[in-house]
C-alpha cells in the first residue's frame, strides 16, 4: 500500500501546486472542456472527458477520465454494477508553436479488476479494487494549416496482485498523421498497438492483443464538434478480422 499512499500524495502536491497557480494572474486562454464518445472493435463503449485550466501563458491543469463498460473488463463477475473498470487522471498540457503544438503528459489510475485481478476464489476471480493500476501517459497533437498528426502511448500497470498472482500490464500506443483537405474535412493513415507485457495468471504469458493499420477521415466544425471514423486491418496473425473505430465529441 505503500506505493499507492507515494503515489496519491504526490498527486495532491501536484494538484494543490496547480490550484495555487491557477488563482494567479492566468492567460487569455479560456478553461476548456471536451466530451468524446467512443466506439471501437475492442474496447466497446467508452466515453470519455477532458477538462483544461489555463494555469499561465504556455500551461493548463489536466484532468481527464474513460468510462470502460466492456463487461469483460469487469472479468464477467456479475455484480450489480459488474465492477466496470473506471480510469481518472490529472497531467499538465503544453501548448507550444503558438499553440499548434500540445503535449500532455498525464497520471491516472484505474479502478476494478482487470490490472490486479480480482480474489481467486475456487478458481474464478472475484472482487473489485480500488487503484487496481496506475497509468502514466503521453498524448502529443499537432494541428497546422494543412497537416495535423496525434501521438498517444500509454502503460497500464498494475500496482498489486491479488492471491499474489493475477496480474495484468498493457501498453497502448497509437500515431496517425492527416491532410487537411479543408477547415472541415481532413483524412490520413493510423497506426495502433496493444500489447499485454506481463501476465502473471496462472498459465498466462505475455503476449501482443492487436496491431491494427489504417486510415481515418475527420470531420470537424467551428464551435468544437468533431466525428471520426477510422478502420483498416488487424496486423497480428493470431487474431481474425479488420477493425473499426469511431469517435464523435465536442469541445466547450
């Protein structure tokens, strides 16, 4: 518990660091809020948020958080909220080259039982947990006149295993680079990877989930909204099929 305790109190300090700053003096940048629904043919359905708050001329506090409703996710206990695994984060976001350069590092945790297993109980896995991982982050977007790419990689890694087994640790990672054939429309190829790096359940061994290759097209407008479709192949000779995912969202 050590290592959870370590990693909260940082958190506040950064989070109370944060707030002192932003009651100073802040930019001309207003606070921000954006709300993505997301679609895809292997995480399912899974919203998500992201708040900024201008803390000086270059620098926001971010916080941001996924809702995971695949009930595999929950590893299928049953329970009247079926466990679902919940992620919540905090970061800083830097807007560079007058802001058509961001980079947000960020920290979050997951809640539930897919990182650190649940209890192993006559041989099925029971039990949710709170800070069941820890995720650290790097999301890096550029948008320009006519080009615009994203970058996210991130490691799921889990902070505990229950029964001392049952533990789970993923990397996700994806980059995808656009043209922008208007202020509305832009399209371009996506790379992204899955990979389960550690596997500590009995019999388990670390292996690749997916390596997905295709193309996405974007529609964005003025005031913040924005729908993205992206499909293509699945890279990974164990796995059958193509993928598919799809993003709508706005920003106010």
């Amino acid at each position: 518990m050590s290592l959870i305790h370590n990693i909260l109190r940082r958190a506040f300090m950064f989070s109370a660091t944060v707030v002192i700053a932003v009651s100073s003096p802040a930019s001309a940048r207003d606070a921000s809020y954006t709300v993505t629904l997301n679609q895809d043919s292997f995480f399912g359905f899974n919203p998500s948020f992201n708040g900024l708050i201008p803390v000086n001329d270059t620098t926001d506090f971010s916080f941001y958080g996924t809702f995971w409703t695949k009930p595999a996710f929950g590893l299928g206990q049953g329970n009247s909220g079926d466990d679902l695994w919940t992620e919540f984060g905090i970061g800083a976001n830097f807007n560079l080259m007058d802001g058509k350069l961001k980079v947000k590092p960020q920290l979050g945790l997951t809640n539930g039982s897919l990182l650190s297993g649940g209890a192993i109980v006559g041989g099925a896995t029971r039990g949710s947990k709170f800070a069941d991982g820890i995720v650290p982050s790097l999301t890096v977007n550029y948008s320009g006149d006519t080009f615009e790419a994203e970058y996210y990689g991130g490691y799921y890694a889990a902070l505990s295993q229950r029964n001392g087994r049952a533990a789970l640790d993923f990397v996700h990672t994806w980059i995808n680079v656009g043209y922008k054939a208007s202020s509305n429309v832009s399209f371009g190829p996506h790379y992204e990877l899955l990979s389960n790096t550690r596997n500590t359940y009995p019999g388990g061994r670390a292996s690749k989930t997916y390596e997905w290759l295709g193309a996405y097209v974007q529609f964005a407008l003025p005031k913040g909204f924005f729908a993205r479709f992206t499909a293509g192949a699945d890279l990974d000779k164990d796995n059958a099929g193509d993928f598919y995912k799809m993003s709508v969202g706005m920003s106010f």
